[in-house]
C-alpha cells in the first residue's frame, strides 16, 4: 500500500509518499524563511499563498523521486488542523481534489498525531508508549495507547518551549531557525555563566512553563546590551541549558506515573522541532536508561515538520477502516486527547 501525504500546516510545504513496508519513498520540505525573514516571524496570509504556488510542483517532484504514477498512489492523506488555517486549508482541498479526481480514499490527519506516530514508521514500536511532544506549538507528555488513542498527563500552561527558543533566537538577533541557531551558537558557550529559572522544576505533576524563563532571558540580554559575542555564546549556551533540565525534570515525572500504569517494555519517545536539539536528546537518553526507559528520537528530518509523518499516520488510519468524507472541515485546533 502507497500513501501520498501533504503537510501545510505552518511554513513548510511539504509531501512524502510513504509505503506499508515503513520505507519513504520520497520526503520533500520546502522552507518559507526567506519569505517570511523581512517580518521576523510567521505571517500566516503569506504562508498560506506560499503553499499555494508551491504544493503542485512538489508533489510532481514527490512522485518523479518515487519513480511511481499518481494512478498507483492507495490513499492520499494530508493535515487536517492543527495549524494555520489558510496554510491548512491549501492542504485539505488539494488532497480532497486529487482523492476526487483518483477516485482514492481520503484521509486527514491530526498533525499531532503524525509527529505521534512517526516513531513506528522508523522504528518496530508496539503502544502503549510515553511520548514527548516538544515543538513550536505544542509541549505535552502523553501515553500513546493506540491510533487515535491518547492520555495527556502533562501539558504547558503557557509558552510552548519551540515557540521560546524561536524568541530567544530572535532576541539575540539570530536567524528564524530558532532552535538550531540557538544549538549552533551555544556550542561555543559557557552554560554556568548565567543562571536561569527551571520553571515548575521539582513541583508534583507534569505540567510545563516556559513563559518565566523566556522573560529571564529579555531581562537578562536587556543587563548586559550591547552584546558582544561572548555574551550571545554564553546566553544561548545557559538558557538551553536551563530548557533542557527543566524539560527533563517535566518527563522524569511522566515516566513515574507511566511505570506505574504499565509494566515493561517501558518506551519514551521524543518528537517535534525541539526533539532535534542534541543537548536535550543526549541528557533524556542518559535519563531513560537510568529508570529503565528505551528511547526512541527519529531522525532529524523527521522531527520537524514533513509530509512522511502525515503520510505514515493517514497510512495507520486507513487500516483501522477510518477515512474521511469530502465535508471534512479543516481546524485551526485539534486535540490529541
């Protein structure tokens, strides 16, 4: 079975065709930054006319990689929410069209879910499993149960920790990639210099908070203006620092209440945008090992927004019998849970 998958959801354009035999076939992402660099930050009406003039082209390239004709594709699958709803909707009609025109299923997914499920198109993953969701829009820890199937048992109660490392970055007059430029520069940093809040560290729960920390650093670059290069290496180094111990702290409380709930095999699994940042990968394996967890990150490429996650979660719906009709409405917000 071969799944033609869209994703529009935010400012990368993007499609994958993915088989059942978890190969991906093609994975292409189109990035918007020069677009949307002038404005320093996401503008949504451009980004959706973005994805307009793009989308047709790439899935013609997707199809030419894959060396397969639109005729052999079995489901086409894109993001249904949540996201910008103009970038959203550019998605949704054009897979609805091409499902029309095919006569093939049609499947909408939950953006959500495909960073939730991307794990098992990389690796051989059984549920249940704990799954942290880190990106730039969302900060969660869920039990992953099955497709379709998810406890939230921690969640940020303000800032998601993507969004403050893309403010971060532009704080320090750093490039749109918030969270890589932020890892590129703290390479060369000095992480005890400063010392940065751990919000909601230690504290009973799960729930998250970044908003107090993102303020610590304004205040922070405000003391030490005009900041030499010293202090940006040294700034970034100590704020990530201070976003992956309290990151940690946050998922350690998960795998408790996890371990209690289910025996073994006990598996965490990190996605979204922030799931890249080496520093935290590296710390949350050490972490997992020590209380018995296997951790699993897919690769890179795979945790920032693409198309072969959605691709691979419209491919797990379809074979549970779940489609969508022609009146799926798009969502700006979508709940796992």
């Amino acid at each position: 079975m071969i799944v033609l998958g869209i994703e529009s959801s935010c400012d990368e354009t993007a499609c994958a065709i993915v088989n059942d035999e978890r190969i991906i076939l093609s994975n292409i992402v189109l990035s918007q930054l020069d677009e949307h660099r002038p404005y320093g930050g996401i503008v949504p009406e451009i980004a959706a006319r973005a994805h307009l003039n793009y989308l047709d082209h790439l899935i013609i390239e997707a199809l030419a990689r894959s060396e397969i004709d639109l005729d052999q594709i079995d489901v086409i699958a894109a993001t249904g929410g949540p996201g910008l709803i103009g970038g959203v909707l550019v998605g949704i009609v054009t897979a609805k069209a091409i499902a029309m025109v095919t006569e093939k299923p049609f499947v909408a997914v939950n953006h959500l879910e495909g960073h939730a499920l991307s794990a098992r198109l990389t690796n051989d993953l059984n549920f249940p499993y704990l799954l942290l969701l880190i990106s730039g829009g969302h900060s969660q820890l869920l039990i992953v149960e099955g497709v379709g199937c998810y406890r939230c048992i921690g969640t940020t109660i303000d800032d998601a920790a993507g969004e403050v490392f893309d403010k971060t970055a532009r704080m320090l007059n750093l490039s749109n990639i918030g969270g890589l430029a932020i890892q590129q520069i703290a390479e060369f940093g000095n992480s005890s210099r400063f010392f940065l809040p751990r919000p909601m560290k230690g504290r009973s729960g799960c729930d998250f908070s970044f908003s107090g920390l993102k303020n610590a650093v304004r205040l922070l670059i405000a003391d030490h203006e005009p900041l030499s290069i010293k202090d940006c290496n040294d700034i970034a180094a100590s704020f990530q620092f201070a976003m992956t111990e309290t990151i940690v702290d946050r998922t350690k409380m998960a795998m408790i209440i996890f371990s209690k709930m289910y025996d073994e095999p006990r598996t965490l699994v990190i996605a979204g945008g922030v799931a890249a940042n080496v520093q935290l990968r590296r710390t949350l394996a050490n972490i997992a090992e020590q209380v018995g967890f296997r951790l699993i990150a897919p690769p890179f490429n795979l945790c920032t927004d693409n198309a072969a996650m959605i691709a691979w979660a419209g491919l797990e719906q379809f074979c549970l019998n779940k489609r969508n009709d022609m009146d799926f409405i798009p969502r700006s917000r979508w709940s796992l849970d």
